[in-house]
C-alpha cells in the first residue's frame, strides 16, 4: 500500500464545512507551517453546497430580530431535541461568520439602500435570510471557499476516495483511500476533519448530488465512533417534480415572498411558512389522499420573478413552465440529515483525533428537525471552532453539548439525554470481481427506503426496508468506489432504519403513521454504534 508525507491536518470533504475549516486553519498565525490536506472525491465545487438554494439564516441587524428570536425559532423546529448550548453558539456566532465570508469576497444580494437583503423563510418569525443571485447562494459560498482554499498552501487531493478510518492506539490517524488510478493509499494526519456531508442518495428522489452517500457516517460506524439523529431525514417540501437528478429546489424563499401551495383540485391546505416537516407530511398525506406523485406551488402572484430568482426561473423555464403564468409541480424529496457523528461544541468526535463538522456531524443544534437555512451557517461556525480547539492543543471530547450524556454518567436538568443503540455493520463482500450491475443494486436500495423510510414510515414499512436491506448486502461485491459508495449507503441505511423503528413516536422530521403523536417518553436521541 501507498503513503503520502503525513500531514497535521486533513479535511474530508469540500462544502462549506470543510472549506471553512481549511481557509481558518491556513489563516491561522498560531498553526503557522501547518500542513493541511483537503481529500475530495470529486471536484473541489462539486459538494452539496452548490446545489443550496436557500440561503444563510443570521441575526444581521438587532432593530426588531435578536439572536433570542433566531435561537427559539431553531428549538421549536427541533421539537425538543435541540442542544440549546449548541444553538446558542450558532446564533451568537453566525453574523461574524457571514461578515467573514462578505470579506473572502462573496456577494450576497442587497436592497435599493446597498444594505444586505433579508428573506423570511419556514419556520423564521422574522426575515432574517441571506440570499445571493436569488437563489443560488451555496453556489456563491463555494465560489468564495474554492478560491480562498487555492490562496493558501493547502494540498488538495481531487478526485480521492476516503475509504476507511486509520485508528492506532485509540486514535484517528487519517484514511485509507483510493487514489485517482485506483491504487490504496494512507494518507496519515495528526487530525482529521470528517465534512463528507450527508446521505440523500439513500432516497430515489434527493437534491444532494450523486457524491452525498454517507461516507463519513459509514466510516465513523465502522471505526466505533458514535452517532446520532441519524432518524431525522428531512424531506425538501416543494423539489420541482421533474426527472432530473439531482431535483431542482423550488427555494423556501418563494414561498417566504408569498408563492401557495395548492393540491391536485387547486385549493390550499397547509401554512406554507410552518417548517418544513409539517409541510412536507402534509404534502405526502394529500398526494396519498388524492392519488397523485405531485401537487402544485403557485408562484404566478410573485412580481419580477425572473430578476429575484434567476436561477429558479431558468429551471422551470428550461422544461417549459412561464413561472408567470403557470402553476410548478413540486414533491417533498430527501434534502438534509439531521444527524451524524456526535461531537461536542468544539466538533470533537469520541474518537482523539478525528473531527466532525457541517451535515456529517450531530452538533445538537437541528435536533429532530433542521430550520430552514441553519445549514450553510452550521458549517460557518463549526468548522472554524474546530480549528479554533485544535490551536488550543485540545484532544478528544469535552462534556459539552450533544457529547455531555456520553461524559456525565447521570442524568443532568436540561440537557438532552441519550440511548445506546446498536447497529448490524453488515458489509458487502470485498473481492475482485464485482457485482454485474452495481447500479441496479443502488436503485433498488434507493427504492426499498423511499417507500418503507421515507417521510410516512411504520414498524411494518421499517421491518420490509430492513428485510430488503440485508438481501442487498448478500448480492453486493466489488473494491471500486462505486462499490465502497453502496457499502456506505448500506450501512448508512440500516443505521436509519434501526433508529427509526427504535423511535416509536412522530418528531420532528420522523413520522410514524403507527405513533403519529409526539410521546414525552422519546424527549431523547439515540446514540448508534456499530456492531458486527
């Protein structure tokens, strides 16, 4: 096997988790000469990211919102399972962090005064969302990281594959990973950052790209590193229905500037600013109701569409829709992972070493339930506090955050606790020759958990997903990426389910039709761990 010069520093992946991360450390005077690496298993812009409409939810100006408003905003979508401590660091940090950004040279949209334009989005009482080109703001976050991360001296390996934690004597050293020409590789470094992003492509229908398999939450699995909320899969309400992979979102700000929602007959039947897992149940029952694979979001009232969201405007018209004039088809479709490997308020995994940030990591702050537009500024505050720790000389977890219940051996007033839950590990086979149609084996993967995992799920639904599941495992083999990314889903996939039929109530983005209530006895996470 192949190494390459340890580094002190590497970075998985390259959303604006990672990104900030890496441009924090290179501007770092206390980590001067630091050798940092960011692994990206496509091109440094292709992460999910770009593909994020929304925008970037921050108090901006104290006139009538307040970083008290954003906060209980972000525990009320998170339906009692958000970190408040957690929460608290992100609303109290997040305007810095957009200030920072402005000066790495992004340009978000402005009013006729010159000053930043705020949106209202789901689940806000107060605008208070940043946008850039209308709807094209993670495309404009990633164009400033990319070129801040090719300022600095920072090695970026494109086109690498993490396959698997390097862990030696308790503690992350790196990865193994496949290489360009496919040849197995350690890359060794003193800390790793796991911003691999989330795991939309368990679902048929997603707006994450083809990349967002669940890598780094597969990987933490099998290295033993805890994880939680993998059960909160928040489905994207209004994904334009269309064949296109990855959907194109119908941006939460159109519905913020007034666009409705309207069912099969043309008639409203839902708040459209109430969050998004209240829309997107709502949605799926009435499809369910009337039929249908779609509804309908009424856009036509909107002035000056084309000018505000451009880049919404050339999708729809791209298929022939005038947003003018005509109504757009939309449906819910698998958006952002709520969980990931736990870590405390520094993003310190259990695991000395190795780092989570962004969609890849359980901070506590979305809890059951992500508010719209918390994302992007997740990883602008996270992913700079890790390296903020790691200038402290800071090793392994403190009782901080969503991490304290793993510390604290009792249980402590206001704080989330937790569960142990295990996970089966079951792999695929590793061999040589790989299974004749690796692709087919994913859409039948993505099949099984949209229809039994998906936004309605029971205990029967979850057993026959599972079922389907174990088969998969059976039939799969192979050692090229495209195997390790069906292995990932697999694991990634049965750690879902597992937590979702642990969790026998409604919360959040998890919606049992068997427990359609929210139950006091489920007011805390499940805590995964892999078991082979």
């Amino acid at each position: 096997m192949q190494t390459i010069p340890e580094l002190d520093l590497l970075i998985l992946g390259s959303g604006v988790a990672g990104l900030s991360a890496a441009v924090r450390a290179a501007a770092s005077p206390r980590l001067e000469g630091m050798r940092i690496g960011v692994l990206s298993k496509a091109e440094l812009s292709q992460s999910a990211t770009r593909w994020a409409q929304g925008g970037v939810a921050a108090v901006l100006s104290e006139n009538e919102d307040s970083a008290d408003l954003h906060l209980a905003d972000t525990l009320a979508a998170g339906v009692g399972l958000c970190d408040a401590d957690a929460v608290r660091v992100l609303v109290n940090e997040g305007p810095g962090r957009v200030y920072e950004l402005i000066a790495l040279g992004a340009v978000f949209d402005t009013d006729e005064g010159g000053g930043l334009q705020l949106a209202r989005e789901g689940g806000h009482s107060m605008p208070r969302v940043v946008h850039a080109g209308g709807a094209a703001t993670g495309l404009e976050i990633e164009r400033a990281l990319v070129s801040a991360v090719h300022r600095t001296a920072a090695a970026v390996l494109e086109g690498w594959y993490a396959l698997d934690l390097l862990i030696t004597d308790g503690q992350c050293r790196g990865v193994t990973a496949l290489a360009p020409d496919g040849s197995r590789v350690e890359v060794r470094a003193a800390e790793t950052i796991l911003a691999t992003g989330g795991a939309g492509q368990l679902f048929a229908v997603t707006t994450n790209p083809v990349q967002s398999t669940g890598d780094g939450l597969a990987m933490a699995l099998r290295g033993g590193v805890l994880v939680a909320d993998v059960e909160f899969m928040q489905f994207h309400p209004t994904a334009l229905h269309h064949p296109a992979m990855p959907r194109p979102l119908l941006s939460e700000a159109l519905r913020g500037h007034g666009a409705l929602l309207r069912d099969a007959q043309g008639r409203r039947f839902v708040d459209e600013l109430s969050p998004r897992d209240v829309v997107s149940k709502a949605m799926t029952a009435r499809m369910l109701e009337q039929g249908v694979d779609h509804l309908w979001l009424d856009a036509t009232g909107l002035d000056a569409f084309d000018v505000r969201f451009p880049t919404i405007a050339a999708s729809v018209r791209g298929i022939g829709l005038d947003p003018s004039a005509d109504w757009l088809p939309v449906a819910p479709a698998a958006h952002y992972l709520s969980g990931g490997v736990l870590t405390d308020l520094d993003g310190a995994s259990c695991l000395p070493g190795l780092w989570a940030c962004g969609e890849a990591a359980c901070t506590g702050v979305h809890g059951a339930n992500r508010l719209a537009s918390n994302s992007l500024l997740e990883g602008m505050v996270f992913g700079p506090r890790i390296i903020e720790a790691i200038e402290r000389g800071k090793r392994g977890p403190d009782a901080t955050g969503a991490m304290r219940p793993v510390i604290v051996e009792r249980p402590v007033e206001g704080v989330i606790w937790a569960t142990p839950l295990n996970v089966p590990l079951s792999v695929p086979s590793r061999t040589e020759q790989p299974s004749s149609d690796l692709a087919k084996l994913r859409d039948e993967l993505q099949r099984a958990m949209t229809g039994g995992a998906g936004v309605l799920r029971s205990a029967a639904s979850l057993a026959e997903t599972d079922a389907v599941l174990r088969v998969l495992v059976e039939r799969a083999s192979g050692r090229d990426a495209a195997w390790s990314e069906l292995g990932n889903l697999l694991v990634c996939a049965r750690a879902l389910v597992a937590a979702a039929t642990a969790r026998e109530e409604s919360r959040g983005a998890h919606n049992r039709s068997d427990f359609p209530a929210t139950s006091p006895d489920f007011s805390h996470r499940f805590l995964l761990e892999g078991s082979r």
